[in-house]
C-alpha cells in the first residue's frame, strides 16, 4: 500500500477519533437492506448529510464545500456500508466526506476504513 495513501487514512483516522472526542460529528456505523438498498443517495439526503455533519467531513473533520468540479474539500456524500455490500439510500447509511477521504475509503465499509487504518495511525504516517 503506497504511503501517500497511509498517510490520508492515518489523518481520517485521527481526525475521527478527535471528533468523536469533540462534537456530536462522527462516522455512522451504517445501514443496509429493504428497497433502496444498493441506490444512490436522493438530494434531500445528502442536504440532511450535510447538515447533521454541519459541513464537516466526519473522518478528517475539515469544512466541505459544494462543487460541481473535483477538489479535495469537495463534499461527497458517502454510503457507510457500500452499495456494493448492500448499503441503503437511508440517511442512517449517509455521512458527509471530503473528496479526498471519501476517494481513499473506497467501496470498504466505515468499519473496515477505521479499523483497516488504526495501524497505520499508531504507526505515525
């Protein structure tokens, strides 16, 4: 695993557990199954998304900001449990990232990004 990528998950990690520690912001263990189970996201959830997260990524803990262009502050509304493992389209399953976090987390589900990573955050990178 390339170190730059080490580096972000040990920073997504950190800035979770300090988050946890310090506000009411914090990534969702998620939701899966019934009918919008492995569909995207509709508007007026990513709007609730963002709102619970007051605009924070909930692993890094840095302002995200609506754009329509790529950009690393960029907020993308990720499915705690993927789509691909059966995540849902609840608000339950819904958590506001930064592009940045969310491109490195993937398709793993929050658990297994945290967990994936807690290593690597011990180890300093």
């Amino acid at each position: 695993m390339p170190v730059k990528r080490l580096k972000v998950a040990s920073k997504a990690f950190k800035g979770a557990k300090s988050l946890l520690k310090s506000s009411k912001v914090a990534p969702k263990p998620g939701s899966k199954g019934g009918p919008g189970a492995g569909k995207d996201f509709s508007e007026k959830i990513k709007d609730a998304a963002r709102q619970e997260s007051g605009d924070k990524c909930v692993f890094c803990g840095k302002d995200t900001i609506r754009s329509k262009t790529p950009h690393p502050d960029r907020s993308n509304i990720d499915h705690s449990i993927s789509k691909k493992n059966g995540g849902n389209n609840t608000l339950e399953n819904a958590q506001n990232t930064c592009q940045t976090c969310n491109l490195d987390k993937g398709a793993a589900n929050t658990k297994e990004y945290l967990e994936q990573y807690r290593h690597a955050a011990r180890k300093g990178f």
